[in-house]
C-alpha cells in the first residue's frame, strides 16, 4: 500500500502546490489522478518518484517512510508525457537498457530475453531493429511503456502519457495499459485532466483541486455520488446541469420549474435544508421527454449528434441546458417537448458548494 500523509509542496518560499494532501493506494489498484493543469498532479508524481522532495508530510511505502530513498531504490518505474527514448538506440536497445544500468543490472542476454517478453507484451515485435524517428508517435509511447514494464516494478507511474496521441491511438493504448498492468498486479498511478479517460481506466479515481484530493471514489461512485458542486461540475460530458432554485415550504421552486421535496428519498438527505437558495445539478440522462408526470415544457434550440447518443439543448431558467437520448430521437430543432425529471438522481448543493442531497 502507497499511505500519503499531509503533503505540502511550496516552491520560491510563496507557492502552494500541495495543501496537505492525503491519499492511499491499494496494492495492484489502478488509480487516475484527475484535475485540471497546475492542480497539483504532476508535482505529486515526481515526489512519489524521489525526484522532487516534499516540504512537509511523509509518504510511505508497506508503512514506511520513503523521503529518504533514493529513486533507484524505490522500485518504481516512470512514464513521462514525452516518450524518453534514446534516439540512437533501437526498440529492443530501449527496452533493454533498464536492465543493463544499476546494482541488479543483467548480464546482456538476460537483458535480451526479457526485453523479448515485453516487447511481444506490447506487440512491437517488427519494430525491433527501428529506432525511435522511424516509429509513429503510438508506437514510441509502446516502447516507453515496454521500458517501464520490462523492470518489473512495484508501482508504476505515468504522467500524461497520452496527451500527444490522436483519439483512436488514445483509445487503443489506454485498454492496452489496463490489460498489462491489472495482469501484472502493478500498483500504477496514472495522471490525467481527461475524466473519460480516468472514467474507463481507473479502479479508482482521485479528483484534485488545488493541491487536494476532494474526492476518492470508484468511478461509477464519483460520477454518481459527487462530494460537492467541484466535483459534480468537474465530471461529466456534457458537465451537470446546473439551476438556482429557492426553497418555499416542501418545494424548491424556479421560474420555470418546480421540484416537490417530498418525492425525493429522505435517507439521502445528507443534512437539512436551512438555507433560502440552492444550486439543483441534474444530469443530461436523467432528463426524461415526453412522461407522463411532466415537470416544464421547452423548446429545443439545438440538436447535436455526438456518436450514439444526441444532446438536445434548450433553455430553462434563462439558461442553455441539455438533454442526452438516442440518435433514433425524432425530436428536431424547433419542436416543443414535455420534459420530466428522474427524482432518483437529483443533486442538491448549497451556494457555497456542499452537498445536502
């Protein structure tokens, strides 16, 4: 287990990265470390790694301390945005070098034969002779990840490693990662500002907002059941849809709808209703069209086809929200609809952010 202890990280004596962040990790987990750029992510690989230390806070390994040991020591492997090759080198030299480097280096057909097995793992067989120029950018990444793979590490890193990739190479080698290290019982760490990214790749996903974790849940959890309005806003594509309402009497009430508090469930009351103003998040899905108990009625100003599914936009309480259903819709632009809201996945948020229910 990787146990993160109040981690600070202040550069120049003025700026805060880390504000005392927690974290724990689970043997053989697959963690996505989420936010957006300069919340913290990066900063806490690169400790994590021994390349950088920390300004307070500890990090333990099996329940201890590593601070102060150094990165070769660490059994910890790295995969950086920007491949890392040696450009004179060919794939199979690449792969092999981190076998031949170190106190535990192989002799050179121990070397060999392993960077084999990995560079089968990673179907780069018929690359084996070439040298990085000569490799498409998916297949560089490959032979970043093979070098990682091939040291047999405890706990892998990867900063952004797929940043530089086009969507199909994204798509490909994120399931390519997944296999390989769940097979291996790695315990990785994967950084990303891409939530569909962290939604399809993690066991678990860790939210960081400004130098802290909000949020560590399974994927499904955090994107169901958001600690606060961040999270809600920060997961989901399209994001949340997002109403101020107020509370009169059982009802939190709009200008142009109204939500009965008795058809919610009581015991997902997460604390009373004290206050006059609310944010209500209701998710695109989980608008209903045409139900038999319907809640407004709107136009739709906008019908966007987004692979399977279609965003139906339309404006309600003088905001643009959205709508997802199926392609097959015969909704068009223009079209009046009766529009229902599933009670069960209702969010409220106070103003400052908390959630209440």
């Amino acid at each position: 287990m990787i146990k993160i202890e109040n981690l600070h990280k202040v550069f120049d004596n003025k700026y805060e990265v880390l504000k005392g962040l927690n974290l724990s990790i689970n043997e053989g987990e697959l963690l996505c470390l989420l936010g957006a750029s300069g919340c913290g992510k990066s900063t806490l690989l690169n400790i994590l790694a021994g390349l950088m230390q920390p300004t307070s806070g500890d990090i333990k390994f099996e329940g201890c301390s590593v601070l102060n040991t150094p990165p070769k020591d660490r059994d910890i492997a790295l995969v950086f945005q920007n491949y890392a090759l040696y450009p004179h080198m060919t794939v199979l030299e690449n792969v092999m070098f981190p076998l031949r480097v170190g106190k535990n280096r192989l002799s050179k057909e121990q070397a060999k034969k392993r960077a084999y097995e990995y560079i089968e793992v990673t179907k780069l067989e018929k690359f084996i002779n070439k040298r990085p120029h000569k490799l498409s950018g998916g297949q560089q990444q490959s032979v970043a990840i093979a070098a990682a793979l091939v040291q047999e590490p405890k706990i892998l890193l990867l900063d952004e490693p797929l940043n530089n990739l086009d969507a199909t190479l994204r798509l490909k080698i994120r399931e390519e990662i997944r296999i390989l290290v769940k097979s291996m019982n790695i315990t990785t760490i994967f950084v990303t500002h891409d939530q569909e990214e962290a939604l399809s790749l993690s066991d678990k996903i860790a939210l960081v907002q400004d130098g802290h974790v909000v949020q560590l849940d399974s994927p499904q959890e955090i994107y169901l059941e958001p600690a606060n309005l961040f999270v809600a806003k920060f997961m989901g594509n399209p994001s949340m849809n997002l109403f101020i309402m107020r509370k009169q009497g059982n009802r939190l009430i709009s200008n142009d709808f109204k939500i009965d508090l008795k058809l919610l469930t009581p015991s997902k009351f997460k604390d009373e209703l004290f206050e006059e103003d609310f944010f209500v998040g209701i998710r695109p899905e989980y608008f209903l069209i045409a139900p038999n108990a319907p809640v407004f009625t709107t136009n739709i100003i906008q019908k966007e086809l987004v692979g399977k599914d279609c965003i139906l936009h339309f404006k309600l309480n003088k905001k643009v929200a959205k709508i997802i259903v199926s392609t097959n819709s015969r909704v068009v632009e223009g079209n009046k609809i009766s529009v229902g809201i599933d009670y069960n996945n209702i969010h409220i948020f106070t103003i400052d952010g908390r959630r209440v229910y």
